[in-house]
C-alpha cells in the first residue's frame, strides 16, 4: 500500500517534470537565440561597450567581479528578509484585528485600503532624509510593500471560512480559538500563501528601487553608482541579479505552498 | 463536559422564533418529545422551521419563548449535548478522513492515541480504511457521508441530530446509508431526532413520525410507527408501511392546500 503510493506519487514528479521541460525549452530557445544574436549584432557592429555590452562582456564582469555582487546583493537581501518579516507580521496583525473587531474594522479598514494608493516608492527619498542612508529606510519601504497584500489576502481568507463548518465546531462546544486555529486558519491559509507570493516579488523590486535615493550598499545602488560611470556591464549584471532573485522569489512559495495546502492538490 | 451528559427524555417545550424583528415567524409553540433510545422523525414543507428547531436542539440560536430539556437539565442555548449532522458533510477540506472523523474529540482534547483507534475500527466497519489518509475531495458523495455519520458517532452525544443528511445522495445510496443508520442506531443505543421531507424515509426509519405545517412552523400529528424492528428493506413492501405513510402524506397534503389556499387570497 505504502510502496505504490511512494511509486504513483514518483510517477506524478517525474511526469511533472517532463510536463515542466516541455513548456519550458520553446521559451529558453527564443532566449538563447535573441541572446546569440545580441552577441553578434555587437561584435559585428563594434557597438562602444559603455553603450550595449555583449552578453559575454555581462557574463565576465558577473565572474570577476563576484565579491563585489555578492557584497552588495548581501545588503539588498537583508533589507528584503528584514522587510518582509516586518510587512507579514503587521499585514497579518491587522487582518486578524479587522477581522475580529468591528470598532478597529470600522477604524482602520478604510485607511488599509488608502495605504494602497500611496506610491510607496515615491516615499524612499523622503525615507532615506529621515532614516539615513542605512538600510532601515529600505526595510521600511519593503515592508509597507509586503504588507498590503498580507493584509488583504489574510481579511479575504479569515473571512472566507464556511459559516457552517464554525456552526459544526460549536456544536462540538469548541471555543473560539479553536475555531480559529481548527477552520479559520487553515481556510485562510491558501489565501495568504497567494499574499506572500505578491509579497515576495514586491519586495526585491522594492529594496532595489528604495536604494536609488542613497545607499551605504545594495544591488540598487551599484546599479546608479556603476551607470554614473558608464559601466554598463555591472549595471546589467545587477539587473540579472535582481531578475534571478524574483524568478526565485515567485517559485519558492509555489514548492512550499504543496506541502502547507497539501489539500488543493488532492485528485 | 462528557460526565454531564445524561442520557434522559429530550424535551422541547413551547418554543417559539421569529426572525426579522418579528415580521418571520418560523416556529410557533412547538412541542416535541422524544424518549432515550427513540428515533423521533420530524417531516414537513420546505421552509417550515425545522432547521431552525434543529439549531435550537443544538444549542446554536436561542428560542425567543420556551425551552430545551434533556434528562430533566436544561440545555436551552448550550451547545455539546448533541450530535450533529446535515445534508452537507461539513468535512474539513484540509483534514484528512482520520482526522476529520476524531475533530469532535479534538475539541474535547480527547488524545489522538485514544481517538485513532476508535476511529478506524469505525472506518473498517464503514468501509473506509483505505481512505483514512485521503482528503475529502477525493472520496464520492455516500463515502463523504458516512464519513460525517462516523464523525458524529465518535463524539458519542447522547442525542444525535440528523437533517436530511441522505438527500443529497442517488436513492440507491440513500438506502443503503439509511440501513446502515438503524445500524447504529440498534448497536449504540441513542436518541435519534431526524429531519427530513421524504415520508418514505421518515417512516421507515422512526419509531414516531411528527408531521409540522407550513410557516410558522407547528407540530400538527404525531404518528406512531408500529413496524416491528429490526427493518430492513421488506419493512417498506408490508401495508401497514403503506397504511403510515398514506395517513402522514393526507396530513402534509391537507395542511400544504390550506398554506397554498392561504397564499393564494
């Protein structure tokens, strides 16, 4: 019983793969063909490198330069993991009081949606003239950015638990943390898995623009600083860095979300 | 909490509710009985109330007048006396069967070394072993059901309540879970109020039937079914069966022409 489920789910892995691959190579082609024909159009138009680097000149530069990428993407990721923990906590905070308090409902709600419209990024200057040229007026720009869509998603998902499965666990005489913890959490759970992946990819996008304004380091302003001074190539090689993080960003909540909703991928 | 259940006459008396403010009137002076050990049926129009007794029964609204007794104590507006079971099956999506059978014994804090073995001696006797690590999502309609009897087994009330729990299934499904309710009904020895529309089932399964009007809800007969038990499937083919059924059916049929009649004017 256990040795053909361990096969059929093997089975379901190793097709899934394959189902992966073939969506994947028609994709990668057209890249590595527009990437080749980058490469030749350069070399054969002797385009200056300041102006367009070839994508071997991007590549070099990300290999000799390495200590200087992975000490600035250092910064970038702290600001990003500092953020996002702040932005879950308090996104998660307020769904839960706006939720299960209709005075702080009534109150903070409408403000939760009014903090959306705010351009967010436009505040980083602003940010960095009162917090510094550190990291903290990243963290903070982050952090506003993850909490949005943690807060909506978690009102959304707390609100979407089915009014007679609570009725059940009443009937059970279960108390009101336990229909929390036993039906509200786990209906909203989907629901925030959705927020963290909005989360996620904001949140690389916003730590490298919040550094634009100043920074003391970070992938943002290598970018700035390196363009100031026509390096194309280290520009380049930062935005690989940066598209790399939120492809890995956008991935990683979807290999999790099969082990916290093992339940959505049921047959 | 389980200490205090006791296992006495379940006793709704007067009860009254209206919704609205007043303008709805669902129940109206509604009186019922039903013995330890008995299986009381309640059958009527849709809309007549009786999911509303119902959630009084359980304890999840309280009555405007009147109220709910069992074994004497009452129980008006509190809720863990009764065993609760609807049409939906109510199955957690993100519990597996095992653990959505035990999550009345959960809420208990009833340990799960003491819960899992009860509760797959119970899924082997329904069929279901196989399936104590599937999701609901997978299983079919009869199997989701029975894993919502079991559910309410296990929590082992004194009283359970069932409201149409078998209509949502194919009729021969329908049969088969309605035998296997008499069941376990004959082996645990409940009080069984059961809801339902289909006088077939309602006679086929109870000891008394209480036929309710249309909105407000009122008890208007109480029929007594004399069948001998254990029934099986050849209790419905013996005429007195259909004696039963024929005088309920007048009784709801009359009392439907007169709502209509009423509605019409």
């Amino acid at each position: 019983m256990a040795t053909t489920r361990a096969a059929r789910g093997n089975d379901r892995s190793s097709s899934g793969l394959r189902s992966a691959v073939h969506a994947a190579w028609p994709p990668l082609a057209v890249f590595v063909v527009a990437l080749i024909a980058w490469e030749v159009g350069v070399r054969a138009l002797k385009v200056p490198a300041g102006l367009i680097p070839a994508p071997s000149r991007v590549v070099n530069t990300l290999a000799n330069q390495r200590s200087l990428f992975l000490e600035n993407l250092g910064t970038t990721l702290s600001e990003i993991v500092l953020g996002f923990v702040l932005g879950f906590a308090a996104g998660i905070l307020i769904a839960v009081l706006v939720v299960y308090s209709p005075p702080i409902r009534r109150a903070i709600y409408p403000l939760v949606i009014v903090t959306q419209t705010i351009p967010i990024v436009a505040l980083a200057p602003l940010l960095v003239i009162i917090l510094g040229f550190g990291i903290a007026s990243k963290v903070v720009i982050v952090a506003l950015g993850v909490f949005f869509p943690l807060a909506l998603n978690g009102i959304a998902g707390l609100r979407s638990a089915d009014r007679e499965h609570i009725n059940l666990l009443r009937s059970f005489s279960a108390s009101r943390v336990q229909i929390f913890r036993m039906v509200e959490v786990p209906a909203a759970t989907p629901y925030l898995m959705t927020g963290v992946q909005i989360g996620l990819v904001y949140s690389v996008t916003g730590a490298v623009v919040a550094e634009w304004p100043g920074a003391e380091s970070g992938i943002g302003i290598l970018m700035v600083t390196q363009y100031a001074l026509s390096r194309t190539d280290i520009v380049l090689g930062a935005v690989v860095i940066v598209t790399v993080m939120a492809m890995l960003m956008f991935s990683l909540p979807r290999l999790v979300r099969r082990r916290l909703v093992p339940w959505e991928e049921a047959p | 909490m389980l200490e205090a259940r006791s296992q006495g006459m379940l006793r709704v008396e007067d009860v009254s509710k209206s919704f609205d403010a007043g303008r709805l009137v669902a129940l109206e002076n509604v009186l019922l009985e039903a013995r330890p050990k008995e299986f009381v049926s309640l059958v009527g129009p849709s809309g007549c109330g009786k999911s509303t007794l119902f959630n009084i029964i359980a304890g999840l609204i309280e009555p405007d007048t009147g109220h709910v007794s069992l074994g004497g104590a009452d129980i008006t507006g509190t809720t863990g006396h009764v065993g609760y079971m609807l049409q939906r099956d109510l199955l957690l999506p993100w519990r597996t069967v095992l653990d959505n059978v035990v999550v009345g014994l959960d809420v208990q804090g009833v340990p799960r070394s003491t819960s899992y073995p009860k509760a797959r001696d119970l899924l082997a006797r329904f069929g279901l072993a196989r399936f104590e690590k599937s999701y609901p999502s997978a299983l079919s309609g009869g199997m989701r059901q029975r894993c919502a009897l079991i559910r309410t087994i296990l929590y082992d009330a004194p009283v359970f309540l069932l409201d149409e729990p078998f209509s949502a299934l194919d009729a021969q499904t329908r049969l088969l879970m309605q035998e296997w309710l008499l069941d376990v009904w004959d082996s645990l020895g409940k009080t069984v109020v059961y809801i339902t529309h289909d006088v077939d089932e309602a006679v086929f399964l109870s000891d008394r039937v209480y036929a309710m009007s249309a909105r407000p809800g009122r008890l208007i007969a109480s029929v007594n079914v004399d069948l001998h038990r254990p029934r099986d499937y050849s209790a419905r083919l013996e005429p007195r069966f259909l004696e039963l059924k024929t005088q309920l059916v007048e009784i709801i049929r009359s009392e439907a022409e007169k709502s209509m009649a009423a509605e019409l004017i």
